[in-house]
C-alpha cells in the first residue's frame, strides 16, 4: 500500500494522531464535571473558600510549591514508604499464599492464626507499634505492611485454590512434574485473583500511608497535611488528599495495564 492510500484510510477511518479516544476520555468525565461544578460553587460564593478551597486556588498552591520543590520532597519520601510497605507485606503475603495453597500441612499450620490476626484492625495497634518500633520509619513500614498484606494473602490462596484440577490433571499427564506444573499451570490460573489482591493491597496501602504519616514523621505527604491543618491552609490540606487520591488511581491504572499484559492469553482480557 502507497504512503497515499494509507493517509486515505487513515482519514476515512477518522483517525486522529496524538488525541485521545472518546472512549478513552470517558472515565474521565465525571471527575472534570465535579471540578467544574466545585469551581462555580466557589467562584458564585455557594462554598466559601474558608470552608472548601476552589480548584483553581489548589492548582496554583500546587504549582507553587511544585515550583519550590517542596512537593517533590514530600511526595519522594511518601511514594518510597509506600513502595517499601507494598514489597514487604506483598511479598510474605504472596509466599504464604502459595505455601498455604499448595500445602495441606502448611494451611493448618498457619491459616488459623492468621484468619484470628485479620481481624484484628490494623490501625488500632498503633499504640504497640508505636511501643514495639518507636515513632521511626519502622512503625510506618510496618503499618503499610500489614495492611497490605492480607488482601494478597487471601486472594493467593483462594487463586490457587481455585485453579481448574483438570488443566492440573492434564499437565501431569504431559508429565510436567511438581515445579514446571506449579509454573506453567497453577501460577497463571491463580493470576487473576492474585492482581484482584494487588488492587485491593494498593487502596489500602495509601489509605495506611495517610494514618502511618501523622505519627511524628517530618516528611510526606501525611505529614504536609499535618502541619497545614495546624496552621488552617485549607488549600494545602485539600492538595494532599487531591494527591492521594491521584497516587491510588495511578496505582490502580498501572496495575490494570500489568494485568492486561500478563492476562493476554487469556480470551477473558484479549479484548480489554
């Protein structure tokens, strides 16, 4: 086909280079009329700004302190204790999951006391953490930790639990033996439970990340809000929850886009 005939299609085609979709800004529509309206109310005088900053007001307070790099600053060091939470709870999660998944043994061992300690909430130890780890770095890890930790332990267990014992009957007969089954069979079934964990890890992990950062921290995003809410600068208190909020859907759209590329195979994600 000529460089002629392909602009010719593209046309006909409606194609548009560099503009998103349609569809692709619809997930987008009601958050910018929320904007919109939050705007207006301020602007007309419905919200009073001492109440509830308008949009307009927490953009520049944004890109004001942006400009200062003190909102790098807090975000770094927020993003990293969020990270570090994610990596360790995620990781003992994910390997007791499989262990509990594969092993009888292991289950009844441990499934017990960890059922007993879920139900426990984790924001109500602060108190012992705060005994346990001081008010440093450890306490906020561990909090993350732990409230990361058992959705993807869960959503493990009940993957693997859950993969079809006749595509595992099949592998043994193709005579993959225990860890080429576990890898090419168990692990990819288990993958769409296990990414419902991850999701569901991360919503809680920020929502841990904001409590975890009031205790005495001098840096992140918690602690930006902290010190905001003791001098009234509603516009920065507004920022810092606008931020978590756009931290857990980044969060959740990266997350999305990892599953679609490792769930490809699959006829359920082939047209996501």
């Amino acid at each position: 086909m000529s460089l002629a005939e392909t602009l010719n299609v593209q046309r006909l085609a409606g194609w548009r280079p560099g503009l998103p979709s349609s569809a692709a800004l619809l997930p987008c529509a009601v958050p910018a009329a929320i904007l919109a309206l939050w705007e207006i109310a301020g602007a007309t005088g419905l919200v009073a700004d001492t109440v509830l900053p308008r949009p307009s007001t927490i953009l520049a307070t944004g890109v004001r302190m942006t400009a200062s790099g003190e909102l790098f600053t807090h975000l770094g060091v927020s993003a990293a204790r969020a990270l570090a939470g994610l990596a360790i709870g995620g990781g003992i999660g994910f390997a007791l999951g499989v262990a509990n998944g594969v092993s009888r043994l292991s289950e009844t061992l441990t499934d017990t006391t960890l059922q007993m300690i879920r139900n426990i909430p984790h924001l109500a130890l602060i108190p012992l953490v705060i005994l346990w780890f001081g008010i440093g770095e450890g306490a906020k890890l561990f909090l993350v930790a732990l409230g990361v930790f058992f959705p993807i332990y869960l959503n493990t267990l009940h993957g693997i639990r859950n993969v079809d014992p006749q595509l595992i009957e099949m592998g043994r007969a193709y005579g993959m033996n225990g860890r080429t089954l576990f890898r090419r069979v168990v692990l990819p079934g288990a993958l769409p439970s296990i990414f419902v964990g991850l999701r569901y890890g991360l919503g809680i992990m920020w929502l841990t990340l904001i409590v975890a950062e009031t205790l005495s921290a001098s840096s992140g995003l918690g602690y930006m809000a902290m010190q905001a809410r003791e001098f009234m600068v509603l516009d920065v208190v507004v920022l810092s929850i606008l931020l978590y909020a756009a931290l857990g859907k980044l969060a959740d759209t990266l997350t999305r886009a990892l599953e679609r590329r490792a769930l490809k195979w699959s006829p359920a994600y082939a047209s996501r």
